[in-house]
C-alpha cells in the first residue's frame, strides 16, 4: 500500500532544506503524484517516445531517477535489440528502494543498471534516449548548460533527451497565477496550507526554476537543432529534444 506523504503536516520548529532522505523515499510515490500535474502521464508517454526513439544496441539513460518510474516505463516499452537502461541517482537511499522494485519484476528483456552517483559524474555515451525528469532544476544554474551538452555529445544521431521541468514565467502576474493554481491542485489533494508553505520554504534554496525560453536556448547553445513542448499542465512542462 502506497504510504500517505505527511512530512510537512505538522508545524516544524526548523526546516531544513529539501533532501531525497528516507523520509522522503518512504512516502515519495504519494508526494510526486499530489505534488506534480499530470505526472502518471509524463511517466507513461516516457514509455512510448522510447519506444520509437530507442536504437538497437544503445543505451537509454535515466538522470534522477529516484524510484525509477520512467526507468520501469521504457523497459516495458523498448522493443528494440540489445537496448539497455542505466538509472542513475545521488541518493542512496532512493536507489536502494529503487533495487528493490526492479528486483521483483524479471519479466523483461532490457536489463536495468542502477547507479549511485552525482549525475555530473557520468560518462554519457551511445545513448539513444536520455530522460531527465524533474533532476535539471536541482542542478545548480552556472553548471547546467555543461550538462546539457554531455547529454548532447553522448546521444547518436536521432537521439533524444526528455527534460521534465518545472518552470517560471517573466510576468510576475502569470507567474503568481501559475503558483497559485498549483496551490489549489495540491490543495485538491488533500495538502493543507501549512504543508504547501513548509515544503515551499524547504525547496526554495533547492529547486530553481526557470523560463521555458531559457531552457529551449539552453537546449540550443547545447547543440539540439529541434525542441518541443509536448506537454504543459500550469507551471510544470516537458520537452522533447532531438540531435
């Protein structure tokens, strides 16, 4: 049974900044989908662009991984021959979950390789798909286009990257309405005000987003000749990019 994200529930004398602890892996499937717009939806639809972009004898990369929902979704996908998965995540107790999850399920060909380390460590190479889901944004600023363009140099050609963001706008006024209809959907689901506002100021030093535009000239100064929004639901997008 999927446990009930109640972290933030009760007034905390401090608050520390955000981190994928155990706390958070325990109750981590409940938190992403009541906090994340349309989640189930990215995960799936993950599956099927690596159904059609996965190459044969490639691999495809998951970066922040954390429990390895989009790793699970591209391997009951891939049809392709001798295409393999490495998940990758800096929290071990993430991964360790993550080991326990795939471990139970032997039903598929395409072998998953988690692994422990700071996505910037990573050789990335003959990789036909790269997710990124959720992971650019805690990656600090200064050091987010040289990742990029590792991915970029490590995709063969008609490669992709999938980068699932969440975002902020120019204008203060669609930025507060975007924010404020997010509150409202986590508020639909059941998280009080002094959760929101609790978990707000523990990822507030974390998280940084930014603008779509930033990230599509980000994408470009990388090398990717073509980016699309496939999907937008309030402040939270994914891209797709194509080498």
């Amino acid at each position: 049974m999927r446990k009930s994200d109640s972290i933030y529930a009760s007034s905390l004398d401090e608050l520390v900044d955000f981190r994928f602890d155990e706390r958070v892996v325990d109750v981590f499937p409940d938190m992403i989908q009541r906090s994340v717009p349309g989640y189930a939806n990215i995960v799936s639809m993950i599956g099927v662009f690596a159904d059609k972009y996965a190459q044969n004898n490639s691999y495809c990369y998951d970066l922040g991984c954390s429990l390895g929902a989009a790793s699970l979704s591209m391997q009951k996908s891939i049809k392709q021959n001798n295409c393999d998965i490495i998940a990758v995540d800096n929290s071990v107790e993430m991964i360790e979950r993550a080991q326990q999850i795939f471990s139970s399920d032997q039903s598929s060909n395409i072998d998953v390789k988690l692994v422990c380390a700071d996505l910037q460590d990573v050789v990335i190479e003959n990789a036909s798909v790269v997710v990124m889901n959720f992971t650019l944004q805690f990656i600090p600023q200064d050091e987010r286009l040289a990742l990029i363009r590792r991915v970029y140099q490590g995709l063969k050609p008609g490669g992709i990257l999938i980068l699932s963001e969440k975002i902020t706008f120019e204008d203060p006024e669609r930025d507060q309405f975007q924010n404020e209809i997010h509150h409202d959907f986590k508020r639909a689901n059941g998280y009080s005000d002094l959760e929101i506002s609790q978990k707000r100021t523990a990822l507030e030093k974390v998280l940084i987003p930014e603008t779509l535009a930033t990230h599509q000239q980000r994408l470009a100064d990388a090398g990717f000749g073509t980016s699309n929004v496939w999907f937008q639901c309030f402040n939270f997008i994914s891209l797709v990019a194509i080498k």
